[in-house]
C-alpha cells in the first residue's frame, strides 16, 4: 500500500494543459479539498456494499451540504490516495448509466 506521508504531495487536480477555468475552479476548491475527501471516505466506510462515485456525491450533498459534483469528483482522488478502491460496474442509481463502483480499502 501506497499511504502518503506529511511530506508527499496529494495527486494534482488540474493538468498544466487544462484551461485556464479549470485552474480557476481547482484554485477555489483546493481550500475545501480535505473536507470533500473526507466526507467522500465517510460514505463509503458508511455502505456496506460498493456505490458509485454519484450515488455517494449524492449522499455527501445531502447530509453535509454542497454541490454533488464537487464530491463525485473526489472518488478517484480516494483511489490515488489508496483510500478506496474501484469495483465492479454496474447501473448508477443516480444517473442509470453504467459506472464503476467503490468501495473501501482493507487493511
């Protein structure tokens, strides 16, 4: 397991070739960061079986206030960070997509 450590950087959310909106946006969500990571890894140690990254934005928004996307965006971020890991995909019950689900990491 790849746990980072205080001194190890957190994986980037915005490419040098992205627009400049998009830095725009990742400079104002960067302050917010750890609480949208944190309710994320709530959700999922909550569920007893995976959930997809909308579903769980979904819930975030819901209990904690918010914009769901801002936490959908997080469940990838919780997969770099070895915080969570993708499953199976199956029918979102959000969107009625087929998306990959996550579910919490095991030590």
């Amino acid at each position: 397991m790849n746990q980072l450590t205080l001194f190890d950087s957190p994986p980037a959310i915005v490419r040098r070739t992205d627009p400049p909106t998009s830095h725009q946006a990742a400079a104002e969500i960067e302050p917010k960061l750890n609480g949208a990571q944190a309710a994320m890894r709530i959700m999922i140690d909550r569920s007893t079986t995976p959930h997809t990254a909308q579903e769980l934005a979904f819930e975030c928004s819901r209990l904690f206030g918010g914009m769901a996307e801002t936490y959908r965006k997080r469940a990838h971020e919780l997969v770099l960070l070895n915080l969570a890991k993708e499953c199976e995909a199956r029918a979102c019950e959000i969107t009625g997509k087929m998306a990959t689900t996550f579910w919490r990491v095991t030590t």
